[in-house]
C-alpha cells in the first residue's frame, strides 16, 4: 500500500458487481427466453404489440410536454429570481426548491388529492399538471444558479450597444444560460419518461406509461420481457444523454 | 410595474407549488376518513401518529425501516465514498475517466433502471431479497454522490499532506484519522446528508429490490396504501411534519448564510 491508488480497488469491484453487472443481466436477460436460450423475441414482441408501442409513444409525448412545460413556466421564474431588479433574497429562491426534497409520492398523492376535492376528472390533463408540478423545481434550480453566476457586463455591454431589452434577452442571456437549460432537460426529461407511480395515482390507473409496463412485467416474474422493456428504455436514457452533451459542447 | 408583474409570477407559481401542501397540512386537524371532508378541528391524527400507528397499521414500522435504511446506507457510502475519492484522485488518464464514467451511471440512471438492473443481480447471484438487498441497493445509488461531495475537498487539500504526516513520524492510521480526515470532514458530512435525505426519498430502487418479504418503507407503504384506495389519515400530519422539519432546516440554513454574507461584508 504505498500509493494511494490501491484505494480504488474496493470501489472499482463494488462499481463492477452492483453497476456494470446489472447492466450487463438486462442485456442478457433481454435477449433469452424463459427457458435461458438465446432470442431476439423479446424485442420482435414488442415492437408487433400495439398496445406497447402506443404507450411508448405516449410516455415520450407526456414527458416532452412536461419538459417543454416545465421551461415555459420554470424559465421566467428562474430569470426574476437570478435578476438584477429582484431583491435577491436566498429564502425565495429556496422556497422554490424546497418540493424537491419532500418525498415525490407524497406530494403526487397530495396533487391527486387537490384534484379530486375540486371536482377535476384525473386523466391526461391532471397527469401532466401534476408531472409538471413534480419536476419544476428541477428545472428551476440549474437555470435560476446559471443566469445569477452569469456576468451581467455581457448583457450591459449589449445594451450599450443598442440592443433592445427583447435583442439582450434572446441574443446574449438565453444562448449563455443554454447548458444549463439542457441540465434542466435532462433533470426533467429522463424521471419523467422513465416515470411509475406517480403516473397511476394522477390518472387514478386510467393512463399507463412505460414504467408501468417495466414494473408489471417484472413484478409477475416476466424478467425476460420486463428487462427488454428496460433495454428500450435505457437506449432512450443514453441518447437523451448523448444529444444533451453534444448541445452542451455546441454553446 | 415590471417589478410587480415579476413579483405576482413568483407568488401565483409558489402557491401553486405548495396548495397540495397547505391542503394536505389544514387536513391533517381534522378527523374525516375522506381527505377533503372538514368534520371540525381535532388533534387526533397526530396523538394516533404518535401513540397509536404502530399497533394497527404498520405505519411505525415503515418509518422505522425507513431511517434504518437510510442511516445504513448513508454510513456506508460515505466510508465506500470516501475511500474511493482518496484513490480517484490520484489517478490519471484512462482509469481515471473510466472510473469517474462509471461512478456518473447511477447518477444518470433512472430509477426504475437502477432498480431492476439490481433485482435482476439479486436474482441472478441467488440473493434473498430483502434488507440486505436494499441496503445494497440504496449504498449504490448514494455513494457516486459522496464522491462528488468529498472530491472538491480533497483537491482544495494540500496534495502531499499524507506522506508529510508520515515523514513527521505518524503511523499510517495516524495520518489518516488525525491529519487527513478532518480536513474532509466538511465534504463528507454533506455527502452523509445528502445519502440520507436520498435514501429517504427513494421508491422505485426499495420498491423493485424489497422482494417478498414484506419488508415496508414510508414510500412503499404510502404506495401500497394509496393503491388500496384512500390514503390512512395518519398520513397527512405525517406529511405535515416532515414537510415543516425540511422547511425549518432550509430556512435556518438560508438565514445564516445570509447572516454571514452580511457580516463578511460589513
């Protein structure tokens, strides 16, 4: 043990087991039959299954809409915040971030409830309102802690220059504050999409996404077709991931 | 103008944010079944929360597996966590962006997949799933997260401090409990923190790595109870509690730290 670099050995065999293996068994358990014989009919299955290829589309457009939705509304509110004209108190800003650290269930449960007391059908509409309410903050945070790191001379210097507040806003602050929108995509876009539960309380089990379907495939021991379901997922995981990084890089 | 419009925003979108909230708190002085149905002012939710939940309906229970859990977990990720940042640091090149690659999976991981990639181990290695497991489980997906705490700590030190600590004659352990340790010590008890408050938070990895045992935490407990149709009504001061210690914490940290920015510039 001279060098401090053996340290790394528990954490490289504990990455190994409980992360790059799993991984590895969603693979292989993806592409075998019952029986542990290789086979591609796990995927084919899915992909002639109507029912699973239309709430795979819908899981997609709810978490696009809750993530579009969540930069309309989270954007504005991040700008005030980080903003020169707004008393900059710490407090505000934390009380915005403050969901996020109350258990998602209880508060999906509480929404559902709200709901409910003033007479609104769960359904689609509820699902994405409560989607949205859910994952806000999340969107909030990385955008409100960018613009107020941001230096405000590249907005001055514009403005001396003779841009208009509207030319400052769309030309100097929203391309700088780009990564951090993607951050908040990516903060957003990926539970959302990969969502279960939270799903079922705000529609009342009328809509399923496809974190329902994971979670009932595996939860009646169809391990085969439940981990394909989750390969599909992954790749959606890990190209969200790639686009964003490319978009981050881009700036 | 421009101000009071901004301000307006903020306000109308916080109490948008927190109605459930405020909703569920006022419910929980009143003794209906029925979230929603206000029978007069009663604290009889909190007494059964306190003195009665445990007997009849294993709502104790849960919150006790949940902080077993959690401190579990949050322990041993910040030792795993530590440890493991103390050797990234000295690595370079390839093995380094290697290992920082797979420390970020769980991080970016959904949930869901974390959890049946982890029930899918469980299964495959023929563990019996239940505590272990999810301690497991939850040591996984909290430790990445103590790396990233301890690691800005660790740079920020002195990079020879362990071999100086040496040279100076202090044993190995030494070294490492008197000289380098606190000076981590910030870092990994943010780490701790923030392990603990996500274990507790969690559903989806406990959920799918629980087995079938009937092994409960306050989320799947929630989860199960809400699929029976209709929440227990100890579960609103519940939430009510929780939410008030989170927003207490918060807004003394705030507090200070604004205290302490005007005093630094004063």
């Amino acid at each position: 043990m001279t060098k401090k670099a053996s340290w790394n050995l528990p954490y490289f065999i504990f990455l190994m087991i409980f992360v790059a293996l799993p991984l590895v068994l969603i693979l292989i358990y993806a592409l075998q039959d019952g029986q542990g014989h290789f086979t591609l009919s796990t995927i084919t299955r899915f992909f002639s299954d109507g029912d699973s290829l239309a709430t795979f589309a819908l899981s997609l457009e709810i978490a696009i809409e809750t993530t579009i939705l969540c930069i309309l509304i989270g954007y504005p509110a991040a700008w005030i915040l980080a903003g020169r004209s707004f008393n900059k108190s710490a407090v505000t800003a934390a009380l915005f971030i403050l969901p996020m650290w109350v258990n998602a269930l209880m508060r999906t449960l509480a929404t559902a409830e709200l709901f409910n007391m003033l007479g609104i059908g769960l359904g689609k509409g509820t699902l994405l309102c409560g989607m949205v309410y859910d994952y806000l903050p999340f969107m909030i945070y990385p955008i409100y802690v960018s613009l107020s790191k941001m230096d405000k001379s590249y907005a001055d210097v514009a403005e001396d220059l003779g841009a208009t507040p509207f030319q400052v806003f769309f030309k100097v602050t929203l391309p700088l504050s780009k990564p951090a929108i993607w951050s908040g995509i990516l903060m957003v876009f990926m539970p959302t999409v990969s969502t279960f539960a939270i799903s079922e309380f705000l529609t009342n089990n009328k809509i399923k996404l496809f974190g329902t379907i994971i979670q009932e495939n595996i939860n009646s021991s169809m391990w085969n077709y439940g981990a394909a379901l989750s390969l599909l997922m992954l790749v959606i995981i890990c190209l969200t991931k790639v686009l964003s990084e490319d978009e981050k890089v881009a700036v | 103008m421009k101000k009071l419009l901004c301000k307006t925003y903020l306000a109308i979108l916080l109490l948008l944010l927190y109605a459930p909230i405020i909703f569920i708190g006022v419910f929980s002085f009143t003794e209906s079944k029925v979230l929603g149905n206000w029978t007069g002012f009663s604290t009889e939710l909190y007494e059964n929360l306190f003195f009665e939940a445990g007997s009849g309906n294993g709502l104790l229970r849960a919150i006790e597996n949940t902080f077993i859990i959690a401190l579990a977990a949050a322990f041993a990720s910040t030792i795993l966590g530590t440890v493991a940042a103390m050797g990234l640091k000295n690595l370079k090149g390839y093995k380094r962006r290697a290992m920082q690659f797979m420390n970020n999976i769980p991080m970016i991981n959904p949930d869901i997949i974390t959890g049946v990639s982890l029930f899918l181990l469980f299964l495959f290695l023929h563990v019996t799933q239940g505590y272990v497991s999810v301690i497991l489980a939850h040591i996984t997906f909290c430790t990445p997260y103590v790396v990233l705490s301890v690691m800005p700590q660790l740079i920020q030190m002195e990079p020879n401090t362990y071999e100086v600590a040496l040279d100076l004659g202090a044993r190995p352990s030494q070294a490492l409990w008197k000289v380098v340790i606190p000076q981590l010590k910030g870092g990994m008890i943010s780490g701790f923190i923030l392990a603990f408050t996500m274990s507790l938070d969690d559903f989806a990895v406990t959920f799918f790595t629980r087995g079938t045992i009937g092994l409960e935490t306050l989320s799947t407990y929630i989860y199960a109870d809400a699929r029976k149709g209709g929440l227990t009504p100890e579960l609103r001061p519940l939430m009510t509690l929780i939410f008030l210690v989170v927003l207490i914490l918060l807004l003394v940290r705030n507090i200070r730290i604004n205290r302490n920015t005007t005093k630094a510039k004063a």
